[in-house]
C-alpha cells in the first residue's frame, strides 16, 4: 500500500500526465509531447525528469545512450497523497469544509451535483453496510 506523502509542483504533473499515458519516454520524446501544452526547453524537461527521478516517482532504463522515463507511481496514489495533504493543510482535515469549498467556489451544473449526491450515498451506504460486518 502506498503512504508516502508525494508533492508535485505542476510541470510535474504535466510530466507525470505525460508519462501516464504513454509509458516509457526519453527526455526529447517527453519534451515533444509536453510543448503542445507548453513551451518548454529540453534542459527544462531533462531537469524536471532529473528531479522526478531523486524524488523517487519516476524511474529509467537505458536504451542505448538514451534513458526510457517511465513513473513509479500510478495517477491514484499521486491524487491520493496530493488530496490528502490539501485536506490536512488547507482544511485542518475536514472533508466537509473541502466539499463545501469545491461545491461554494466551482460552477457545479444540476448533473454534476446530481452525480457527486449520488457518490456521496454510494459511499455512505457503503461504510454503513461495512460497519455491520466488523
């Protein structure tokens, strides 16, 4: 089970995102993909791999003088620890502070709220149902 808190700043993301959906990359494939979204230097990209790398999110292999990026971590565990240290910091752990905030703040539409009603049942029902199972 993954517990490590992980922080990314945005271009990590953006990196990450990148690597997510495409699997392993080197430097200037990852730098291609990411200037459809954003003009940036390769020694920008190879910096932030460089960084991802010590940090112990992504990974590499060499390919002949070349270094395939491929990420440690799955989407999930990012948004996870990325949501669970939002919540500690921003909402002293409330969740119903963070919902209120992101349902107050965003333009929420009748079927959106309508799903995210709909998820919040699920979940109750769910933890209702796994109490009486303990």
């Amino acid at each position: 089970m993954f517990n490590r808190q992980v922080k990314l700043s945005d271009l990590q993301l953006m990196v990450m995102k990148v690597l997510w959906e495409q699997g392993k990359l080197s430097v200037s494939e990852v730098h291609r993909l990411l200037n459809e979204q954003k003009e940036l230097a390769l020694t920008t990209v190879a910096t932030l791999l460089k960084r991802m790398h010590e940090k112990g999110v992504v990974d590499f292999e060499k390919a002949g003088r070349q270094h395939l990026y491929f990420p440690l971590v799955s989407e999930e565990e990012v948004k996870t620890s990325m949501l669970s240290n939002i919540l500690a910091n921003l909402f002293d752990g409330n969740p119903t502070e963070l919902v209120h905030h992101l349902v107050g703040q965003s333009e929420v539409d009748e079927e959106e709220l309508g799903k995210i009603k709909a998820i919040l049942s699920s979940e109750g029902a769910t933890k209702e149902g796994g109490k009486g199972n303990e």
